[in-house]
C-alpha cells in the first residue's frame, strides 16, 4: 500500500519551509525511521524520516521548493515493490540544480550541510576523503580528520560550483575565489538569515532601543570555579562554567524589575509570572537562541547541562521548534569570540538582552590602591517605550552586585 510522505505540522508562528536536502531519491529503498528529506523554517531544520521499510517511489517537492504544513511531500511504496523510474520532471527537482556531473551530485546529496559547507570553505576535493558513512557517506568528522591530516586538494574547477538551494547555508563571502580574480558570486539567504535579519530591522524600527553599560569584576567568579570546579564536575558531570552565574543572577535581578522580563503586545503590557532565559548559541546555520524555561527552579548543574545540550544541539542541526519557542528575557556572550564591547539588539518582543563581553585583565581602582582585576563589560539593551533608564541601570547594577558576590544568589540575597 502506498504512504503518503508529508511535511511536518508546523506551529501557528511558522508559515512554510523549504525543502533543504533530500537524501533518498525515487528509487531508493529506505529503512524504518532513516532520514529522508530535511525542511529548513524560519527557525530550525525539521527531519522528515521513513515511516517504515519501502521503496521510495516519487518526489514532489525538489529542493528549494517550498511547502506548507503537512503538504504532500512524496511517495513511499512497500519494500519489494517495484519503481518504474522517476520522470524527468521529478527527477530535475531533485537534482542539484547547478551543473555537475550526475555522480558528483548524486554523492554530495547525501552531505549534510555542514559537509557542504566545510568542503566549500576549503575548497576540498571531495574524491579525496575517505567517507566513514553509511554506504561511504561522507560525514563532518570526515572531513575535519581529512584537514588535520593536510592533505587538501583543491577542486579541478578553476570557478567552484554554486548552488542556490537553500540547503546552502554558506554567505557569498565564505565561497573561496581564485587569487586575482574580479568574480562576483550570488547566493539567496537561507531561511534563517533572512528571519534573522527581518527580525532585526523590526527591532530598530519598532522600538525606542537604548543601551546602558557597566562593567563586573569577574575574579570572585574565577576564584570559585577555581577552587570548585574539579568537585563540582564530578558530583553533577558536567563543567561548572561562567554562563550558569549571569543566568541565575539576571534571574534574581528579572525578580526585582519585572518590566524586564516583560513584553509589549500592541499597546498592552505583559507581565509574565516566569523566567524563560534565551540563551545565543552560534551554530552553522547563525546565531540561534534555544530557551531554558523556568530557570528560578534550576540549579547551577541543570543551567550548565542546558546549555551543553543546546550548544550540541545547535551544532548537530538538531534544535527543534519547541526549543527555540518563546523567552522573556535573552543573554548574548560575545566574549566567547573575543568581543570587548558591543551594543546587542533586541529580541521581539522581549523589551531587554543582555550582552556578555571578553574578561580583560584591567588595572582598577581599590581602596586608594592600583589592582590588577579581570573585568568584563556588560551592555543591557531595553525598550524605552516600557523600560525607564533608572529601572535598566539598577537590573544592571543589581545583576554586577550578585556576580561579584556569588554567595548571594547561593542564599539567595
């Protein structure tokens, strides 16, 4: 009996997607729960698996197509069945659409797009790596084992291959060019890139953005990671990082400015009765913001093992819509890239963001002496619409106040 293959039920916020990769082609025989197709959304990228064993038997919806919620997507016939062979109209949606050779493209359809992406960075010879796959797929560990071992090969095409697919995350400018060359390549956005960036245009144009600075002494911090850090990883497996101290202590400061942990819907105000921290997590595909919820019940160990497991997440392509849903309140570290100073945007429609930044070693003033600290700059971006100044700069100096105490918000001062 033939299956209908159709696209995942996609949540109210979230229009339609695009079909990313297809890794099955009409003909292809497919085991229970393998991975057929991925639809990249607004947010995330939805696997679309086989039901159960059978021949798949035709393809509706090619790469870069777009498609709804629960559209019929394709056509799953039961194993042994017999295929006749996809028409050609099928058989070009599926395809790449750049010009390739068939074997090229029926090989690199299986790539994830992290594969894609680190081959066209370093513009590899894919011939030359060694797949570990299934079926000799090439994965991403194949790959990163393949440019430790120094042995790039550059591709035969003097002008590489650019497709258009959505599937292509990769900008223009990480597309290499050829030393001299006066090229210009052109690549639609991916889905995520280009929310991201309607997100962000919203963001200056809708609200009355400003953006109050401080700066902590992160050495109480370091001293306690220092002396706990080794007992700490071994009773809860896993690492006692900064992140858990910053979410604990906004947390602590949402409870004593509400408006900051509110939103604005239309001309009403939100008071939420919760804490729901995004915490922006770099990935692949850009910066995702995955949410932990209810995090005033979480303690230090369940904060750090959150962020593991988004940050793996993230990196795996394996975020889902329910991760990304929601957040009163976000927290951005750009530190972690070697950021100093930065003024970070709002998230609609939240009404604040915390930006982390670089620690500094930094003489500083104490008790009339001179003292080497290690200082990091913080940036509180907020709505003025709701948010006055006095209130942002006292959630900011309130939140300093904890992490350079950390014993407070263990007592919960």
């Amino acid at each position: 009996m033939t299956t209908e293959i159709k696209a995942p039920q996609f949540p109210e916020a979230v229009a339609d997607g695009t079909v990313a990769t297809w890794h099955k082609k009409p003909g292809d025989s497919v085991s229970r729960d393998e991975l057929l197709v991925d639809i990249e959304t607004d947010k995330v990228v939805l696997e679309v698996v086989a039901p159960h064993d059978g021949v798949l038997s035709k393809v509706l919806k090619g790469e870069g197509d777009t498609v709804l919620s629960q559209e019929l997507i394709a056509m799953l016939e039961p194993a042994g069945a017999k295929v006749a062979a996809a028409p050609a109209k099928a058989a070009e949606a599926v395809a790449p659409k750049a010009e390739a050779a068939a074997a090229d493209a029926q090989v690199e359809d299986s790539w994830g797009p992290a594969v894609r992406k680190l081959i066209a960075e370093n513009n590899l010879d894919p011939a030359q790596i060694k797949g570990t796959g299934k079926g000799g797929r090439i994965t991403k560990e194949d790959v990163l084992a393949h440019l430790k071992g120094g042995t790039t090969v550059a591709k035969e095409e003097a002008k590489p291959q650019v497709k258009t697919e959505a599937a292509k995350p990769a900008p223009a400018a990480a597309v290499p060019f050829v030393a001299g060359d006066r090229e210009e390549r052109r690549v639609p956005m991916t889905r995520l890139r280009a929310r991201v960036a309607e997100r962000l245009v919203a963001a200056q144009h809708n609200a009355a953005m400003l953006t109050t600075f401080n700066e902590v002494n992160m050495k109480p911090v370091m001293d306690m990671r220092k002396n706990y850090k080794d007992v700490f990883e071994k009773a809860h497996g896993t690492r006692l990082g900064f992140m858990s101290f910053f979410v604990r202590a906004a947390t602590e400061a949402l409870r004593k400015y509400p408006s900051v942990n509110a939103s604005i819907d239309g001309n009403d105000i939100v008071y939420h009765g919760y804490y729901d921290i995004g915490v922006a997590v770099s990935s692949d595909r850009g910066l995702v913001v995955p949410i932990m919820r209810d995090v005033d019940k979480m303690g230090f160990a369940e904060i750090e093992s959150k962020i593991v497991e988004y940050g793996q997440k993230a990196q795996a392509g394996k975020l889902s819509l329910e991760d990304m849903t929601g957040g009163t309140f976000t927290i951005s570290n750009g530190g972690v890239f070697g950021s100093l100073w930065s003024t970070p945007i709002l998230n609609p429609p939240q009404t604040a963001i915390l930006g982390m930044h670089k620690i500094q070693d930094r003489p500083m003033a104490v008790n009339g002496q001179v003292v080497i600290l290690p200082m990091m700059y913080l940036a509180l971006s907020y709505d003025h619409r709701l948010i006055d100044g006095k209130e942002a700069v006292q959630f900011l100096v309130t939140l300093k106040e904890l992490v350079e105490d950390p014993a407070r918000l263990l007592l919960e001062l």
